[in-house]
C-alpha cells in the first residue's frame, strides 16, 4: 500500500506545481469550509474590534463613538489621570501577590492532599466550591465579613473584645490585602485542584527511583515534580493572569475602588468612562493599554513557547 | 558462606490482603536470581520489600549480613532499574545518572569519575547531553541501568525492565544485561513474566505463584524436573502434555484405558499401591518414527494439525483420547492425516500427584 502510495503523491505534486495558489485553495476544502465561521468570528469579533477599539482610542469620542481624530492627545489625558495610575499600581501589586500566593498555596494544599488522605474527594470539591461562585458573591460576602461594624471586627467587638481590630477594608493602604483575602478564597481551591491533576500525573515509579536515589521529598518536589508539572503550571497561570487582568467584579462588589480610589484597578476605569462616565475616547485608551500591556508580555513569551519549537525537536 | 541477600520469613499485607506470607529466600553473592510468575503474584512486591520501598509487615530482610528491614532504601546497597524507565524527565542524561551522588554531596570530580565509567560500560556516552524524551526505549533503559550502576552497590533490582521495548530491542537488551552482570560479577534480583528473559539468564529461578515460591532452582532443573503441575505448566512454550489417569508400579492407565509402562521413570519415592497422577510429556520428549525405537512407550497417531515454525515443525496429535503435541526436524515431511508412530520418552518426562499436585 505505502508503496504504491509515495510515488502517486509525488506525481500529483509535480503535475500540479504550476496551481500552487489554486493547490492552497482546494486542497482539503470541505474542512476548510467547515473552519469559515470560525475564522469569521476571529475576524470580526477579535480582529475588528481590536481595530475598532484602537482606531476610536485616537478620537475624541463623547457619549458615542464618533468624534474627530485628536492624535495621542487621550493616552496624554490618561497619564496624566491618578486614577488611572493608581489603579495600574494596584493591579500590578494585586496581581502579583495573587498569582504568587494563589500557586503556592494551591500546590502546597495540593500536596497535602496527595498523601493519600481520608475523605480526599469531600476536600476536593468543599474547596473548589468558592471558584462556583461569581466573584460578585464572593465579593459581598467578603465585603460582610470585613466591614468594621457589622462584621467580623463588630462582632468579636460586641463579644467583649472591645480593642479587637480588622478594618481592612476601609484603610485605605490595607484594602489591597483585603482583596487579596477574597480573591485567595476564590482561587486557591481551583488551583489546588490543577495542581493535584497535575501531581497525579507523575509516575509512581519515579517517585520509586527518587527514593532509592536518595533524594528527599522536599528535593524530589522542587528538582524533579515540578518541572515535570510545567503544562499544568502554564495552564494555571494563564487562567489566573487573565483573571487578574479583567479584575473588575470583585472589586465593584468588595470596595467599589474605595476607600477613595486606593483600590481603583484598571478594567474598572475603561468601564466606568465608557458606560457611566461618557467619554468613550478615553475608556477605550484605557483599553488599548490594556492590551498592550498583555500584548508585550504574551508574544515574546509565546514566541519563546511555539516559536522555537521547530528547532528544538 | 553468608548470603549476599537473605530473606527471612516474610510478609506482607495490604490491608487484610496477605500479598506475601513466610516467605523465605537465600541468594549468594554474585548470584542472578529471576523471580518468575505472572502477572499480580507479588514479584514487584517482593522486589519493593527488598529495596525498602514497601515496609514489610513481619519477617527480616540482609542484604550484605546486615538486617537492612528497617532501613531506608538508598542506605540498603541497591541500585534499581524500573519497568517504565523512571528517569526524571527534565534533566539530561548526564543529570540523571549524577543527580543522587549529587544530593548526597559527592565530591564533583568522583562524581565525573562515576558517571564516565556507568557511560562506557553501557555506551552511552553520545546521549549524555539529551534529555530522556530525545532517546529511544531501549536507550531509556540503558540510562536507567546507570542511575544504578553509579551508585556502585553490591545488588542490583530489576523490575521487568524490559517489558515496555519490542521483541528485537528486549533480546538485545538481555544479552546486555547478562554481559553485565558477567563483567561486575554483582548479586541481580531481576522480575519478570517472560520464560525466556528468566531461562537466559537466570542462575537459578525462583517461579512463584500467589506470593509464594513455588520452586527455586537453576534452570534446567526447573525445565526438566519441574517440581509440580504448575511449575510444569508454566514453564516451556508449548507447553508440557498432561495426561490424567493413575499410577501403579510400573504401570501408567490413562483415563481411557490406555497402559504406559512408566519404569524408566526416576521417581523420587515409587507410590504404594495405586494412586491418581498425571504424567507429563513435554513436546521435545515425543519421537516421531524410527527416532522412537527405543524408548518405553510407542503408539500410532494421526495427525490432526501441523505448524511449521522454521527450524522445526510443531504437529498435534491425540494419544490416549488427550491432544497431545509433539515437535520434530522441519525435514520430515508431516500432512494432516498422516498415520505416524510416535513414541514418549519416559524418563525424561514427570509424573505428578493428581491430589497434591507434587512431583512422584
Ligand atoms: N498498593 C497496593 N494496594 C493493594 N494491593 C496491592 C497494592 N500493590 C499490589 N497489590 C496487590 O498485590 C498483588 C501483587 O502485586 P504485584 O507484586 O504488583 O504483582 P506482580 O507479580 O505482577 O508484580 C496483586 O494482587 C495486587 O493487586
Ligand atoms: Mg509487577
């Protein structure tokens, strides 16, 4: 079969050299058929509003999307926005911790729950059930728990633990960690739940290996498991990251960007200037640096990733 | 003389599971023991026991005439070799083989010294910059048997290690692993389902059936004077015939009637009186024709199927109502059909208990 299959190939190619182009075309068309939707909607709906987006960031658009064009003068007017600069400082602090704190503890319950504990399944889903949960609950409970009278602080207060203090929330160089308190609770169970897949998928016999190697467990998890989990790892982090990016709900329903605007973040200002504050020029500048923002960290990474995978094999 | 690895009434349970139970085997220095049985009869087990990768419920386990039952397996003196391979993934070769000296603390230059060595008795040498996904599986096993060889011990495990490569790399492999062990001369424990990989290389083989051994001996002795009806049956490829009927004297009746003179047969101790058996002839033990002149037992029989197989010819027959196969020269022209005589060598045959099962 094979045999007689490697010369036809090769004698259909040369006849049909000439009709490269029409080759690219036909070739396969059925699936190429099938795939037309979805290059449409990567199309229009990632490509064309990406240009959308940038094209209007240069105008002076109000309430509507059609003002003149103005140059660079929005991206001047955001720099030049505290607000905005806060919130870039916010997220930057706020994401950073967060994806830290976020894997470190998912893994290292992860590993706790890997020792073949009793009642593994029960802790599995008790803590991924706060990732079921929309951060705008998330955010309200935790806006009950901390607010200095009626929550937690009011409560130990009313129980006669009169100097008890945990107002967070309202201190305006605290209200990051609060944020960062909810936004744990929500995420580490999902993660720790990766992580676990993720530990699963090392063979018992290299565990087997490491220990008549010598190695101790510590060194075996450091060295040898966790290179091993690096999709998993990937995997977590993009998910994480592009939830810290678009970090909008939590706040809204945790602190609504106060105290003042000490926990104003990023996604926060392009809605609020695009549907409530009018000014839709200068939402969408907001919008478009967001994306740069991602754009510069993605591509050389991406590159690094699929890039250089044809000479690496 | 002491044993290089001794093991003393042991057990293991897994839960209420009893794996393995008083089980009891001496191995002496040097020696290349094969664990043979199949699949889930507690060769790993025993293996892990050994190494110290199992805590073992009761009974001792020496290695080197020290009690080692307690200790951790990198401070028992093994070295061992894993069926999928084991390597750590993200590190080279050369990372592989050296990264246990190094968390040990080693000092670098033994370390080189070590590794250089492991490399060339296996010919490695051009892998050792790549990473294990970059090699093939017998390459894989190769750097798998260094990680072992490094660490310069008196006994080396083996768990199946060839069971994951295809037919042409594992009988390859085996000649390499029994040139190794005949160049470091150290104790092998070596598991595994596959007769073959335990005939070649086995100085005695130890075949086992749910957690226990049930024969321990050199292999020609297990081929020829297979210590029981399972011992007979599982050993040899195809297998040995069995035929059913009772013993008395000299006399062999199968079930049909049909009388076998059994008096060249070597019996351990001759029964009294009459007893149920079965004897046992294995393929090679049957002659065809003028071959079987001379031997106790002869009888006509048609042939029913014939297999040529090469280097010789595999025909089933029926004798005293049982199929029985027989191998002969792929010379001799053999149709289905055929009315042939075929004759059983006796004394090179057994003869079982049909109650115990044990060798007569
Ligand atoms: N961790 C375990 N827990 C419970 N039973 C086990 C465990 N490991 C092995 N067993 C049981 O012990 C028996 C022997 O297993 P093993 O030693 O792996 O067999 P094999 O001879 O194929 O290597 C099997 O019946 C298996 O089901
Ligand atoms: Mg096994």
């Amino acid at each position: 079969m094979a045999d007689t299959a490697v010369p036809l190939e090769a004698g259909a190619e040369t006849a049909h050299r000439p009709g490269l182009l029409k080759r690219i075309l036909f070739h396969n068309l059925p699936a190429k058929i099938a795939a037309l939707p979805m290059m449409a909607t990567v199309l229009v709906v990632f490509v064309g509003c990406t240009i959308w987006t940038v094209y209007y960031s240069f105008t002076n658009s109000k309430l509507l999307p059609t003002g003149k064009f103005v140059g660079f003068d929005q991206y001047e007017r955001l720099f030049q926005t505290s607000r905005w600069n806060v919130s870039v400082t916010n997220l930057v602090a706020y994401g950073a911790m967060s994806l830290v704190f976020t894997l470190v503890i998912g893994f290292i319950l992860a590993v706790l729950i890997d020792q073949k504990i009793r009642f593994e399944s029960a802790f599995r889903t008790i803590m991924l059930y706060p990732f079921a949960l929309s951060f705008i609950v998330t955010g309200l409970v935790w806006q009950w728990i901390m607010n200095p009278t009626l929550g937690l602080q009011g409560t130990l207060r009313n129980l006669g633990w009169s100097n008890f203090s945990f107002d967070w929330i309202a201190n305006p160089r605290m209200v990051l960690f609060a944020m960062l308190i909810a936004g744990l609770w929500h995420g580490t169970g999902f993660c720790m739940v990766l992580m676990l897949a993720g530990l699963r998928g090392v063979d018992e016999e290299v565990w087997k290996a490491a220990r008549v190697d010598g190695i101790p467990t510590w060194r075996t998890y450091v060295s040898i498991v966790i290179p091993m989990m690096r999709g998993v790892l990937i995997t977590a982090i993009v998910i994480l990251g592009s939830g810290i990016v678009r970090l909008y709900d939590l706040v809204v329903a945790l602190t609504n960007g106060g105290p003042g605007i000490s926990s104003e973040v990023p996604a926060k200002y392009v809605f609020n200037y695009m549907f409530s504050g009018g000014n839709i020029g200068q939402g969408l500048a907001a919008a478009t640096m967001m994306l740069l923002t991602v754009l510069i960290i993605m591509v050389p990474w991406a590159y690094l990733e699929f890039g250089g995978k044809g000479k690496r094999t | 003389m002491q044993h290089s690895v001794s093991i003393k009434d042991l057990s293991l349970n897994f839960g209420n599971v009893k794996v393995l139970e008083h089980l009891n085997l001496d191995i002496a220095q040097g020696e290349f023991i094969v664990l043979l049985g199949p699949s889930g009869c507690g060769k790993s087990t025993l293996l892990n026991c050994i190494a110290g990768l199992l805590d073992v419920s009761d009974g001792q386990i020496f290695i080197g005439g020290k009690n080692v039952t307690w200790l951790e397996p990198k401070d028992r003196g093994i070295g061992m070799v894993f069926q999928s391979y084991a390597l750590y993934p993200q590190m080279t070769v050369e990372r592989n083989l050296s990264f246990g000296l190094r968390v040990a603390g080693m000092p670098k230059d033994e370390i080189a010294r070590r590794v250089a060595r492991a490399a060339e008795i296996l010919q490695i040498q051009p892998l050792l910059n790549r990473k294990p996904a970059n090699l093939s599986g017998g390459q894989r096993q190769r750097v798998a048997i260094g990680r072992a060889l490094v660490r310069d011990v008196d006994v080396f495990l083996f768990d199946e290690p060839l069971s994951n490569l295809d037919a042409k790399l594992r009988s390859d492999l085996r000649v390499e692993i029994k040139r190794l062990h005949q160049r470091l001369k150290n104790t092998m424990i070596y598991v595994t389902h596959d007769q073959i990989e335990a005939l070649t290389l086995a100085d005695r083989i130890a075949i086992m059936k749910n957690g226990v051994i049930q024969q321990l001996a050199d292999p020609h002795t297990i081929y020829n004077k297979p210590t029981n009806l399972y011992v007979a049956g599982f050993i040899g490829s195809p297998s040995m015939n069995f035929i059913a009927g009772t013993v008395d004297g000299t006399t062999f009746t199968a079930a049909d009637g049909t009388k076998i003179p059994v008096g060249a047969y070597d019996f351990a101790a001759a029964p009294a009186g009459s007893l149920k058996a079965v004897l046992g002839v294995r393929p090679e033990h049957i002659f065809l024709g003028e071959d079987a002149d001379d031997v106790p037992y002869r009888t006509t029989a048609e042939i029913e199927i014939v297999e040529p197989m090469g280097s010789e010819t595999l025909a089933w027959t029926k004798v005293a109502g049982i199929p029985v196969t027989f191998r002969c020269s792929s010379d001799i022209p053999l149709n289905v059909g055929d009315k042939v005589t075929i004759g059983f060598d006796i004394a090179r045959g057994s003869l079982f208990n049909a109650e115990t099962e044990n060798r007569l």
